[in-house]
C-alpha cells in the first residue's frame, strides 16, 4: 500500500518512489461556457507513473495542456519542485524539464526522424548563432555530443533502421515512438504521454507499455499518462486520478480504482468508444 | 558503377553530418569549386559574365536567403526585391561616407543594416501567418522602395535620384566602379558566394536550422520542445534579410555600378528569387543554386537559341519566357513541391541503385 510520507517508499517491483514533483491545487479551466476543468487537486510524485484516466471529453487532455502552459486556467495554483509556478509559455515550461507527446501526433513531417529527435535535445544545446554559422569547435563538439544522447535513444526505443527515413513516410505505430524519442531526447525529469498507445494493435501496445515501463525504470523519469485501455492502465501506473465532466471522481492505486463504484457508473454510463 | 554510396560506411557521427556524405559527390564539389576559382577566371568574356555568371552568384545568394526564411523556416515573404535595396543603399551610403572603408566590410556591413530592418520587418510574423504574412512582407517592399525613390538622403541629394558606385579595390584589384574587368567583378562575387554558402550550410545542418525546420512544420510542436517561436522568427529574418542584403548591395555595387531603386529592386525582383527558390526546390541549399541557374540561364538560351538561331521577334521570345516560368512554377507548386532538387535526389536514388533497383 501506499504510504503518504514526504521522503517517499519503494514500490513492491522494487522502485524509488519521492516526493511530491508537482502539484495542481485547485484548477479551473473554462472555455468561454464551456468547465473543460473543475476544481480539481492532485500530485504527480517523483518516479511514479501516474495515470488519468476518463470518458471522452472528461478534461484529460486540458489538464496535460494546463501542466504544459497552452491553457492557463482562470483559477488554482500549479506547483512545481516545491515552488509555486508563475503563467508560463510552453517553451518556459519545456526548459523546467517537462517533456510531452501530443494525442494526435505532432511530429515534424518534413525532417527525418533523427532530425526529429535531435531538435529533442534543444533544452540541452548552448552555442549560439555565430559560433555555429563557423561550425568547427564548440558547435561541431556540440551537435556530435548530442548526436550520441539521440543514437543512444535510438537504440533503446529499437528504430535504428528508420534513422534517415522522413517521418512523413512512416506508419502510425512508428510515428508514435518516434514522437516517444524526441520527448526523451529532452532528458526530461517529468515526461507527459496522452494516449501513448490510442490506435495501436496489440503487439505494438506492449511494446509501447514496455518502453513506458523501462523509462521509468531505467532513467527514474516520472511519467503522467493518459490512456483508454483499462488493462494498460492497470499494469503500468502506481496511481490513477479519475476524471469524468471535468471533475475529479476517483484517485488512488489502481486496485482501488478498480473497485470504486463512481468509477464504475461513469464508465457504464457515458457512451464510450 | 562510379556513382556508390555501398561500401563507403560511415563509422563516426562527424562524418554521418558531412555535407556530402558520398565520396563520389565530395569529389565533384572539390573539382567544381575548383575550376570555378581557378579556370572560369581567365577563360570566361564579357558576354558570359555579365549575362550569365555574375548575375547567378548574386541570385544564388538572395535565393539561398529568402530560401532560409521561407524555404526552412515557413515564412512566407514578398519583400525581397525592397530587403535588396535596403542593402544596395546601405552599401552606397557606407562607401560615400567612408571611402576608406574596404569594399569586403562595405558589403558585410550592408547585409547587417539589412538583417536589422528585417528583423523590425518580421516583428508581426508572430501574430499574422502564411498570406497575411505575404501581404504585410508586400507592404514592406513597397515602403522601402517608396523610401529611397522619397528621401534624398538616400541618394546623397544626386540630380538625377540615381546612385551609383564609387570605384573601390581589394588587393590594387578593381572590383566596384565603371572601370572594373568582368572577372574581378566574377572573383568577388564568388569568393562571397562561397563564404555565405558555407555558413548557410553550417545554420541549417544544425540546431538553429532544425528550430527553424520545427517552426515551419508544426510551430505548436516546436514550442513544447523548448523553442521560442519569436526568437525563432526573428533570427531566421535576420539571417535571411543579411543574404539579401549582401546580394542587394553586391548587385548596385558590383554588377551594375549605377541603380535607379524602382527598377532595379522592383516587385518584379521579390517574385524572380521567389520563383528561383519554388523552382529550385524550397528548403534545400542546393535548390537554391539550381533555381538561380535556371532562371538566369533560361532567358539566355531562348534568346540564343529563338532569336539568334531561328530569327523569332525579340518579343515573342520574352513572352516565351514568361509562359515556360508560369507554367513551370504551377507544375513545380502542384507537382514536385521539392522542386528540382527533389528531382535531382530521385534521379541519384536510382544512379546510387543502378543497376540492380533492388
Ligand atoms: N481549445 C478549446 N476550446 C474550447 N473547448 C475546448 C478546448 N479544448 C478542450 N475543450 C473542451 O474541453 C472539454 C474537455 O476536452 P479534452 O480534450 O480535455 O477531453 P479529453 O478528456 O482529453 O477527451 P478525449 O478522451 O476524447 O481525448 C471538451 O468539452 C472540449 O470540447
Ligand atoms: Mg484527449
């Protein structure tokens, strides 16, 4: 069971788990009539995975954009490390450490997929417009340190054999991953998945869960995620928030999710796809 | 069987991000650079320079310019022809005001002046997009060159509202002035070609390059990746206008000697580079290089070969022109969007396979 201490536990499969990394108070997110979010609180501890869950239309992708900085909800507080976070731009946001895929995938169509994945590591490259209109030196020893962070992603999300493809010419499932490595390419201390796996037949969704899984394992990356398949979500999260019409209606390990019967009605009684 | 890419593996990242990963091209780029420095010099006439070479080193520079902003970064722009003479008359106000200013710096100093004046020209990129974007860049060029026609300052109070270029040297060579031979004026326009290309190269093959690429492909993506979407902009307007405006000023300076700005640095000017980078192929250095030659060379060849050889009216090959670039560019925008470079890279796709196509 969870124990709720401020310095943390370690998970049965043997797991570090923290302390809070963020926390939202209190969010309110409304567009113009429209509560895409209502009131709701919780906390993202450090290396857990955590889930929302949700019937369509629930908030759950308004939340990651709030977290992001694309919607700045009119009312609560976003906590980050301890700190209360000002209104940020998304690229302020991206530069705290919080990386993110997109549940329509946003990948940039005319590059390759190594060029993808590089402008990941945009947060960790210094040099500045002359030293890299000269290129030899600091620039050149720059991209190839990065270049290696890229290769090393490449070979652990297994697409070595796509490098040099353009990523417009890739099928969905591969597209996904490719949009997993240039968020992992940002070495990122919180990493934000919506719907990581929507559309994906059975062998690439465990593929996918096991990529999830070793981020997390292997690199200690907290990870939000958002996801539809019950099953998924059962296997690879410490802690699930329930969402349903923009309020909170469930939170807590999955077991106890499982059982929660305002959970159960939600799902039973909203048509879902 | 010469042209192979099997067998010549790459073992380090350094030499995986070469601009010609392929021995084969590496060696034709060596040998081209080479009798352009070396030959072309002292076997090339008047004729061939002045119609033919010095207008496509200059051209090339411009569309390797508008190519970074509109080509890598996704911004559209129809100032062209103004951001030119921006450089044109910074150039002519440098060299009256500080005739013991080396021409080199004359020129460098001039694409500054203009990568300012586009950075302030780029200001709305962030709030207008695509056509909008057009239109506002349209005004830029008729401003600009309602500015110079309007503001003697500009053209130091001349009578005849021309300027024109004082003669200045590199080296005891002449390069600027009436007097100037056709391949001093070659020599200098391509050794700046070739220090402009270099850098344009080592921008978009990295990290600017990429911020660049993200922008134009999906700007709500480039944000989350960390990417300030002005900042992004604004650098890509300021080194796209610094292209143009060293093409500006080497095009008065250099080529022509003498400008008068409505003619020289007219709209007609901001759609010839935008055609000559549609042509070539948007978002590739190369297509830069190719949609300049063919511009430049095909109103030659119709006139060489219509008027000189067949005897057709002057006119009527002029209309031919226009017509064959119409037509070309609705083929190119519908078509092959990548323009002739892509059609290069398919081409040696093929040669690289040939002649097994599996
Ligand atoms: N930019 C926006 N403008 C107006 N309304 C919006 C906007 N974004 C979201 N909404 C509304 O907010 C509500 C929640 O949408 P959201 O996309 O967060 O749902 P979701 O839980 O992610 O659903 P799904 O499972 O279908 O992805 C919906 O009613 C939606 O129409
Ligand atoms: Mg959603």
């Amino acid at each position: 069971m969870l124990d709720e201490t401020e310095e943390g536990h370690v998970t049965e499969d043997g797991r570090q788990i923290g302390g809070v990394l963020m926390e939202m108070r209190n969010i309110t997110l409304r567009f113009g009539g429209v509560v895409a979010i209502k009131d709701i609180s919780f906390d993202i501890r450090k290396g857990e995975i955590r889930a929302i869950i949700g019937p369509n239309g629930a908030g759950k992708s308004s939340m990651l954009n709030v977290i992001s900085g694309f919607y700045h909800p009119q009312e609560g507080e976003i906590w980050f490390k301890g700190a209360r976070r000002k209104p940020m731009k998304p690229y302020q946001v991206a530069r705290q450490g919080i990386a993110r895929t997109f549940q329509n995938i946003a990948l940039f169509e005319g590059m390759s997929v190594i060029d993808n994945i590089m402008t990941g590591r945009l947060t960790h490259m210094r040099s500045g417009l002359f030293s890299q209109a000269l290129w030899w030196g600091p620039a050149e020893r720059e991209e190839l340190e990065n270049r290696e962070v890229v290769e090393r992603i490449i070979d652990f999300l297994e697409i070595q054999h796509i490098r040099k493809t353009p990523v417009a010419r890739l099928p969905y499932g591969l597209k996904k991953r490719v949009e997993l490595a240039r968020a992992l390419a940002a070495e990122p201390e919180l990493l934000l998945l919506d719907e990581p796996m929507a559309g994906m037949n059975v062998e690439e969704k465990e593929d996918m869960s096991r990529f999830i899984l070793d981020v997390n394992d292997e690199f200690g990356t907290t990870i939000a995620l958002i996801e539809h398949d019950m099953g998924v979500v059962m296997d690879l999260s410490d802690r699930v928030v329930v969402m349903d019409y923009g309020r909170k209606i469930g939170d807590g390990p999955p077991e106890e999710i499982r059982n929660n019967q305002d959970v159960i009605d939600a799902y039973l009684g909203v048509a879902h796809d | 069987m010469i042209y192979r890419e099997a067998g010549d593996f790459k073992t380090t990242y350094r030499d995986d991000s070469q601009t010609f990963p392929i021995r084969f091209d590496r060696r034709a780029y060596y040998a081209l650079v080479a009798v352009a420095f070396l030959v072309l010099p002292f076997v090339m006439n008047d004729y061939w320079a002045s119609a033919v070479f010095v207008p496509f080193l200059i051209y090339s520079i411009a569309a390797i310019g508008l190519n970074i902003l509109t080509g890598y970064c996704g911004q559209v722009s129809l100032g062209t022809g103004g951001f030119m003479a921006v450089g044109a008359y910074a150039a002519y106000k440098l060299m009256t005001a500080f005739p013991e200013l080396n021409i080199f710096f004359v020129v460098l100093l001039s694409g500054g002046v203009t990568a300012g004046v586009g950075v302030l020209f780029g200001l709305p990129s962030l709030r207008i997009k695509g056509f909008y974007l057009a239109v506002a860049t349209l005004a830029a060029q008729f401003f600009l060159v309602w500015l110079f026609n309007k503001v003697p300052w500009f053209y130091n109070y001349s009578a005849s509202g021309q300027i024109n270029a004082p003669e200045r040297t590199i080296f005891g060579i002449i390069v600027t002035g009436p007097s100037t031979p056709a391949w001093s004026k070659y020599l200098f326009c391509l050794t700046i070609l070739f220090i402009l290309s270099w850098v344009a190269r080592n921008l978009t093959r990295g990290e600017v390059g990429r911020t660049w690429m993200a922008i134009r492909d999906m700007d709500i993506a480039a944000e989350i990746i960390g990417v300030n979407p002005l900042k992004a902009k604004l650098t890509a307007f300021a080194v796209s206008s610094f292209f143009v405006g060293v093409a500006g000023a080497l095009f008065f300076a250099v080529y022509l000697g003498a400008v008068e700005v409505t003619e020289a640095f007219g709209i007609q000017k901001s759609f010839l580079v935008l055609f000559m980078i549609i042509i070539g192929g948007l978002g590739s250095m190369f297509g830069s290089f190719a949609g300049a030659a063919f511009l430049v060379l095909l109103p030659v060849f119709l006139k060489n070969a219509l008027v000189g050889g067949l005897g057709w009216p002057t006119d009527l090959a002029a209309h031919l022109e226009l017509m064959i670039v119409g037509a070309l560019i609705i083929v190119f925008l519908i078509a092959e969007p990548h323009g002739i470079a892509a059609l290069w890279r398919t081409a040696k796709e093929k040669l690289r396979l040939w002649p097994f196509p599996h």
